[in-house]
C-alpha cells in the first residue's frame, strides 16, 4: 500500500462511513458517542455537588477525550490531501491548509484547545475554558452537515437575505421608538431610554413574547399590536427564504452529481476511482446512499433510453 492509499485509507475512516465501510462506522459511532458523554459531562460538572463528588471521573472523561481528539486532529490534517487525486495530491493544492480554516477544522481545533490553554496559561478563568469545551457538541458537524449547509445557504440568497434583515431591523427601530415615546412617562423604569425598549421590541419582533415588560397605554398597545404583526411577517419571510435557499441548494447539488455520473459513465462502465470519487462527492453533499443509487440508476436510465 502506497503512502497516499494510506492517506486516503485513513480519511475514509474518519470521513462518515458508507454502508460497506464497517471500520469507519464504528469510528464514527465511537466519536460521536465520545462527543455526547462530553456535553453530558460538561453539563454534569456544571452541577456543584456533582462536581465535587465526581471530579476524578470528570477529569479522566476529559483526558481522555483530549487525547483522542487530539489524535483525530492529527490524522485528519495528516490525510486531508487523500481527497485528491495521485496526480493533485502535490503542487498548488493545499488541502491541509484548507482543513485547518474550514468550519470542521475549526471546530477540531476548538475542541481541544481549552485543555491546553488551561495547561499552558493555568491564570486563565477555568469557567470560561469549561464552557468552551461545549463547543464540541459543533464536531456531530462532522457526520451531519446542517450547520454547514445553513450558512451556505445564507451566502448563496444573501441579497434576499440582506433584504429581509433590513427590514427587520427597520421595523425593530421604528417599534423601539414608538414604544419609548408611548410608555417612557407611565413606565420610566422600563421604558426609560429606547436602547431599553429595543428588549420589548425584540422579544415582540421574534414573537417570543416573555410578558415580563407590557405596555398598559392605549398607544402602547396599539404599538405592540403592530409589532406583533410586523414580527410574524418579517420572521416568515426570511424563514421562508433559507426555506428556499436550503431547497435550491439541494436540487443543485444532485444536477452536479447526476453531471459526474453521466461523465463516469460516459466510456459504459464505473471504474474503482471513478466509484470513489462519486462516494466522496455524495458524502460531500449530504446526499443519502438511497439518493446517490437513484440518482445512478436515473442516470442509466436515461443514457439506455438515449441509445
């Protein structure tokens, strides 16, 4: 086995498993359970009593996860240029530089990093530190990719998006004013300043509604009616555009995929290398392995019907 069929042997493993691979499931099971006792244990030690009583065993929960995610980090950055190619592998390409700043790199990164900020600084706030290894609960991220896919969406509607912020921001202005000029003289103490009010208007905006501030003027109310409304239509509206957004970018990562069945399948057969690069592809894109084997069969359905 060559150094770079190692390399990618190691990235498969570590990348979410396929149905055949039974290795990198079973990694992928013990990761992400090892997140889960983490965010339990983090919780866990939040709790007074239960930190002192069990501060060995969350100590131990903890030194051993840093160095197995730790080892992670390592062998991810070791094999991240697997994703390439032989003949890509070198050159201009940085893959390994391209792991370190990605979502997933980073979150890698700051899985572990409070442990050793915390050795080598011990003056450091120990409350912040634990906190930031809540953190971790980002590294399912690495099996499940809606985080990433929220922001892609975001980005690829951003002029709507922006648009709708706008408006909502607006609308949140205007509300923190109207609701100043209506209460600040019967509820001073609540409504004193707008930059106070702006906490009423954004609970009301987001339809949150806590009832801990209310307005009690006729024009108050009358406020507060329209924000209430104002809310709902603005919050839909840009509920509705990642709506969309998500959509789009669904439909568009299947055309890209059934475009490199069609190119794998243009000679009639699916080598090993080109059956790999489509599993990465579908990896890459969330899709399911039901979604990728309709998505073929469509494929050689319609080349067979074109013949």
């Amino acid at each position: 086995m060559t150094a770079h069929n190692f390399q990618r042997r190691v990235n498969e493993i570590l990348e979410p498993g396929s149905d055949g691979d039974i290795t990198s499931k079973r990694v992928d099971v013990f990761l992400a359970s090892l997140v889960v006792i983490n965010i339990i244990a983090v919780a866990l030690e939040s709790v007074a009593s239960l930190g002192l009583r069990y501060a060995s065993l969350f100590a131990v929960i903890e030194m051993v996860s840093v160095v197995i995610f730790s080892l992670e980090y390592i062998l991810r950055f070791w094999s991240a240029k697997a994703k390439l190619p032989d003949e890509e592998a070198t050159g201009p390409h940085r893959p390994r530089r391209a792991y370190i700043f990605s979502f997933s790199g980073l979150i890698d990164l700051f899985s572990i990093l409070p442990f050793y900020l915390q050795a080598f600084f011990p003056g450091l706030d120990l409350r912040v530190l634990r906190t930031l290894r809540l953190l971790r609960i980002f590294k399912l991220s690495n099996y499940n990719t809606a985080v990433e896919d929220l922001f892609s969406a975001i980005v690829q509607e951003k002029r709507s998006f922006y648009a709708a912020f706008y408006l909502f921001v607006l609308v949140f202005i205007v509300a923190s004013s109207l609701i100043y000029y209506a209460e600040h003289k019967v509820q001073p103490d609540v409504f004193g300043s707008i930059p106070e009010a702006m906490y009423w208007a954004l609970i009301t905006l987001t339809t949150v509604g806590f009832g801990d501030v209310t307005p009690i003027t006729n024009g108050g109310k009358f406020v507060a009616v329209l924000t209430a409304i104002m809310g709902v239509s603005v919050v839909a509206l840009m509920t509705g555009i990642i709506a969309n957004a998500f959509n789009n970018q669904m439909e568009k990562r299947k055309l890209i995929f059934q475009d490199r069945v069609r190119h794998a399948l243009a000679d009639g057969i699916v080598d090993a290398v080109e059956r790999r690069s489509l599993e990465q592809l579908r990896k890459d894109f969330g899709l399911s392995k039901q979604q990728a084997d309709s998505l073929l069969q469509h494929v050689e359905d319609e080349r067979g019907t074109n013949e």
